[in-house]
C-alpha cells in the first residue's frame, strides 16, 4: 500500500495478487461474469451492466464484517483474458476517485497471476484511509480467494 500526499494530489494505493491454476480465459470469464458474482464472490457482491470499454456499471461491494457500498464506475479498459479496469467516483470527480484494476498474467499454460488493484485520488482520500487499509484490503484477499477457489474448481 502506497499513500502519497502533496499539495495537487493526494493518493493512495492498494494492491493483492494471488497465484490461480486455472487458464486466462477462465479467470476472465469468472471475472466478467457479474451475474455469477453472488454465488461466489464476497466482496463485490453485485454488478449491473456490459463489459464494455465506455460502459457505466453499477456496483455493490460489502467487504466482510463492513457497511456496503454502491456506486457507478465507466470502463476503461476491457481486454478479454487480460485486463478490466474502471473508474468511479464518490459524489463528484476530484474528491474521492478509485481506479480498480484487474490484470490476469499468464504464467503457464493452466496458471496465472492475478493482480487486483485500486488507485485512489482526491482530497476526502485521507478521510477514508483507514478504511481502506482495513475493510478494502481485506475485501481484496477475500474476493481473491474466491476468484482461485471457483476458478480451480472442475467444470461442471
């Protein structure tokens, strides 16, 4: 975790990986899959909308033992088997902006690293560092144990 602060931009950011046996294109497509996301996933609970590169998504996170929290974050970058990334804001750009990446590198041919991060921006950045440390990262393991759990899993 990395917290910068200077006079034009405060900044903080989270990073967890996890190593999966599982192929890109499997972990991509649990990835993307939002409506599989409540069955599996316990820290991003709930998505609306297309993996698509302009598209406004709605979605809910709950880290475990934590308040919920939804917002609308545009897609970035969706790059199948590769990278998704997206951009939300709380109440208005400049006070609060998260960036969550996902990067899934091949290691092998039935393995991969995946790279969950978030970079936030903004003056309330500070206000919420705590937070962050304690609920966010937390959410990050949680969600990557998940992702490795269900990816692992045979096909049904």
């Amino acid at each position: 975790m990395q917290f910068v602060e200077n006079a034009q931009t405060v900044m903080k950011e989270l990073h967890s990986e996890i190593e999966i046996q599982a192929s890109a294109e499997r972990v991509w497509k649990l990835l993307t899959d939002f409506t599989s996301f409540p069955k599996w996933n316990p820290f991003i609970r709930r998505v609306t909308g297309q993996v698509k590169e302009g598209e406004r998504l709605k979605v809910y996170i709950q880290p475990s033992g934590a308040e919920a929290m939804t917002f609308r974050p545009t897609i970035l970058k969706a790059e199948p088997n590769r990278e998704l990334r997206w951009l939300g804001h709380f109440l208005m750009p400049g006070l609060f902006d998260g960036e969550h990446i996902f990067i899934i590198e091949p290691l092998g041919e039935n393995c991969v690293r995946f790279v969950q991060r978030e970079i936030f921006q903004g003056s309330l950045v500070p206000l919420f560092a705590d937070k962050l440390d304690s609920e966010t990262t937390r959410g990050f393991a949680e969600m990557n144990q998940a992702l490795k759990a269900q990816a692992e899993q045979e096909k049904p």
